[in-house]
C-alpha cells in the first residue's frame, strides 16, 4: 500500500481551496480514507477522534516545500488554528474524493468531528459506534443530529469504492 505524501495534502487542500484547522485536515483526509479514495495514510484514536502522526508531517512538508501556504491565527477562545490554502486549486481527478473534501470543508466543525469518529470506530469493527461517540465526547452530544445529517450526506456521494459503515 502507498503512504500518503505533501503532494497528496496539497491536492486536498487544492481541491478544497482552502482547510480551515488542522483537525477539520485530518477528519478530511480520514474520511477519504474510510471510503477508500484516500492516499494511505494510517490512523490511530486520538482525543478527537481519528488521527494520523503521517499527515501532520505530510502537511507540514507541504507547507516547507511551497505546496500550499499555512497561516496560524488565535481563535477567540485564546487557542491557534491554521488556514491552509492552495495556490492552485483543482479536482483530486476523482469525483467522489471531490464531493466528499467539499462536504467536508463545508460541515460545522463538530458535526464533522463527531460524523467521522462515528465511521471510523464503525469501520474499525464497533457496533454501536454513535453510542460510543457520545460516550467518549459527552460535552459535544448536542451536535450529534447535525453529526448524524452530516453522515448521511456523506453515504450520499456516488462512486465510492468502499461503502461507507451503515450507522445511520
């Protein structure tokens, strides 16, 4: 199996044109994984759910190679986030991988969050993985039905090589 690579960050964000927070990146690139249009990166459960050590060096290369441009700004809250954009935007070359980074790049940040924790624990091998998501993230369960909304638009999208889990 190929690993992902910069260059596969950058057609990501390329696509999107823009990625707001490095956690909106990684469920992004995870749920690209899950469906099977992903570039290989591997992930582990993280704090806030999937999370590869692969694609922070893989964006951070990127960001040193010129591929896309990262800006660090402080969030009201006092916490950073970063914007990362390209300098060229284009399709992935995959209609399905598109459609997904766009609803992706759209979605509430914690829909998002929560939507892709779902799959991934569905996908790696839980039954209850809605259940299991409220139980790891109670202070966010008020966003579960947008979760839960976001997911199904995600089953929506045609094409996809890998179905994805059946949790809603």
């Amino acid at each position: 199996m190929t690993r992902g690579t910069a260059k596969d960050v950058a057609a990501v964000i390329g696509a999107a044109g823009e990625v707001v927070g490095r956690t909106r990146l990684q469920k992004t690139m995870a749920i690209l994984e899950i469906a099977g249009v992903g570039y290989g990166f591997s992930y582990d459960y993280y704090k806030f759910g999937p999370y590869s050590e692969e694609l922070v060096e893989s964006a951070d290369r990127a960001v040193a190679l010129g591929y896309v441009s990262e800006v660090e700004k402080r969030a009201a809250w006092g916490g950073r986030y970063s914007i990362f954009t390209a300098h060229h935007t284009a399709s992935t070359g995959n209609a399905a991988r598109d459609a997904l980074i766009r609803l992706a790049k759209g979605a509430d940040a914690i829909a998002l969050e929560l939507a892709v924790t779902a799959a991934f624990l569905a996908h790696s091998g839980s039954n209850e993985a809605w259940s299991e998501v409220e139980r790891r993230k109670p202070e966010k369960v008020a966003s579960i039905r947008k979760a839960k909304d976001l997911y199904r638009e995600f089953v929506k999208v045609d094409g996809l090589p890998r179905p994805l889990p059946k949790i809603v």
